[in-house]
C-alpha cells in the first residue's frame, strides 16, 4: 500500500470521524434546545406575570365577589376558645350547634395549616382535578403533576388513569359518603385530606375514625366507610366560610336557605374552585362539565359507570353551577385546560 494510498485513507476516515463528531453534537444540541422548550412550554402556565392578574382584569372585577384571598383554609381549634357566637349558621355554611363535635375532632388532628413550602411561596398555581368525563383521553397528567396545588375531589381514583389525570394529590376534598377505605392507594403520603362537613353526622363519623370508637352509619345518604385508614396528622376540616361565600356569591342561594323540596348545595368540585380561587394566584381546571340532561345514558365521570341518569335525584344544581363556571371563565378567573362545552 503506497503512502499516498494510506493518506487518503487517513483523510478519509478523519473526514467520517468530523461527520460523526458534528452529528453527535448536533443530535445533542437538538434534545438540549427541545428539554428546554419542553421545560418553557411546561412552565408557562406558572408564569408569575399571572399571578395577581385577576385583581386587575376588568371583568373580574365586575363580579364583585370581593375575594381577598385568604390563605386560612381550615378550622383552627383555637377559633373556638374566648368566642362566642362563633357562627350563627349551622352545617354545613357554619357550624352553630356542631361545635363540640368539631373541637374533639381539632383536638385529635392537631394540624391546621397548609405546608410551609406551599403557604410561602410568592405565586400559587393550582389546577382543581374535576372527576368529569371531559378529562378522558386528554392526556393531561404530566402537565397537571406540575402545579404547586393540585387539588382533586371525593373517591376520584388516579392508579390507573395516571395519563389524563396525573399522580400528584395536594389535598383531596372528600365527606364521608364519598370517602376511601383506605387514602394511600390513590393519594400520596403527604396528602391533606379535607373534610367538608355537610352535617353533624360527617364530623361525628371524623371524630369515630380518628378515636376508633363505634361506629354509627345511622344520618348517611350512603353507608360510609366503616373503617378509614387517613392518617390523622393529614386531616383537615374546610372552614364552612367557604361553602358559605361560594352558595351566596357565586350560586345565589338565599340565606338563611329555606328547607324545601327543591333545596340544593354546591357540589365539593364548584366548593373547590372558589377554594383555590381565595388561595391561588392562578387557577386552572380540568375534568369539569356535565353532558346534557337529555342525553340519560352519557357517563359522568371519566371512571365507573354512572350515566346522567344518576344526576335526576341530585340535590345540587349542575345548571346553575355551569353558567357561574362560564362566568369565571369569561372574567379570566379560571382557565380550563381542554375544550369543553
């Protein structure tokens, strides 16, 4: 082989070794610039010129629904000590009558606040995970687990669904009717698990689980669970402030309400939105929306079986609570995540 022969061959291979190089580092370049890109991408629902926007957009405003965002969500025991008339509404838009209920169950949690890392950060952003069929195959989970406050209601599960719902659980807004035997399976460990009393008989359901006393599934729509196995340090109880404002400001619903035939509450995923909406700087929702009351054997949740056929009995107004959704969509006050009705 001459020399000249072995030089070609040289340059050659140093030519497809340059090509290889470049290649490599284009390749890289690539999935560098496109994780960035999927990190702006991820990221741009947290920006925090969002965050306080809801104060300054006129149509918002025109609500009037004087939202100072409180960021005390849950019932303290010491709200109870050197007070008196500490409200004059019973259960569940205040807790006249249930109060020595509520102070055994305080006493038994001992925790009453947000964690720290969440309580102290400049921007919230919270998305409230609606249990509808509108968030099947949205394939919303990744982007949903990105939230500071991901907030899902009742017995919703996730294992399973990770794809369109995500895995991430901040609080899960439950009452004893729609509670888990056991919350580990579809919650994280850290978890809150908020109660919202709807009447005396949730609390004292609360206060037989955290003490292990006998249980009495007397006062109960549907048996709860006899046996609960929510850790007491992750229990919290929604101050009824909340369901209050949100019957009254955004339902319209007299007060003091009227027992009547024709009588309805909010239901815990629209008490959820106007949760977030005193405690987040950015609010988002998804898996909201009922399909039309004509179409009976259209399923309602994105698991299980029920039909809008289960909704006939319902002692909340999903009409009502539609048109105030549109509402707070239109004033910018919550941004859905996927199309919707």
């Amino acid at each position: 082989m001459t020399s000249i022969t072995m030089s070609r061959q040289f340059q050659t291979l140093l030519q497809s070794s340059l090509i290889f190089i470049l290649t490599f580092l284009t390749f890289c370049a690539f999935f560098v610039s496109l994780e960035s890109q999927s990190h702006t991408s991820k990221n741009l629902h947290i920006s925090k010129s969002q965050c306080n926007a809801w104060l300054t957009h006129k149509k918002w405003r025109s609500l009037k629904l004087t939202i100072t965002k409180r960021t005390k969500l849950f019932v303290k025991l010491e709200d109870f000590f050197w007070r008196k008339d500490v409200s004059r509404l019973p259960l569940p838009y205040g807790m006249k009558g249930s109060e020595l209920l509520l102070l055994k169950v305080l006493a038994a949690t001992a925790n009453y606040d947000m964690p720290a890392h969440i309580e102290n950060l400049d921007c919230r952003t919270c998305v409230v995970v609606g249990n509808g069929f509108s968030i099947k195959n949205s394939s919303l989970g990744r982007l949903i687990n990105t939230y500071d406050v991901v907030i899902r209601l009742n017995d919703a599960p996730v294992r399973g669904y990770e794809e369109d719902v995500g895995n991430k659980t901040t609080m899960r807004i439950f009452y004893p009717e729609s509670a888990s035997s056991n919350p580990r399976v579809h919650n994280e460990e850290d978890t809150l698990m908020v109660m919202v009393p709807f009447k005396p008989h949730d609390l004292r359901w609360l206060k037989e689980m955290l003490y292990d006393e006998k249980r009495d599934s007397r006062g109960f729509w549907k048996p709860p669970p006899l046996i609960w196995l929510g850790h007491r340090s992750k229990v919290r109880v929604l101050d009824p402030y909340f369901m209050h404002q949100t019957a009254k400001k955004l339902l319209h619903i007299p007060f003091p309400p009227k027992i009547k035939q024709n009588s309805f509450q909010p239901t815990t995923g629209f008490l959820a939105v106007f949760v977030a909406l005193n405690y987040c700087d950015v609010v988002h929702i998804a898996g909201f929306g009922y399909p039309p009351k004509s179409d009976q054997q259209q399923p309602i949740h994105y698991y299980g079986s029920h039909t809008m056929k289960a909704m006939k009995y319902s002692s909340h107004n999903v009409g009502r609570e539609a048109q105030a959704l549109k509402k707070l969509e239109d004033s910018a006050a919550i941004t859905y995540l996927h199309p919707h009705l």
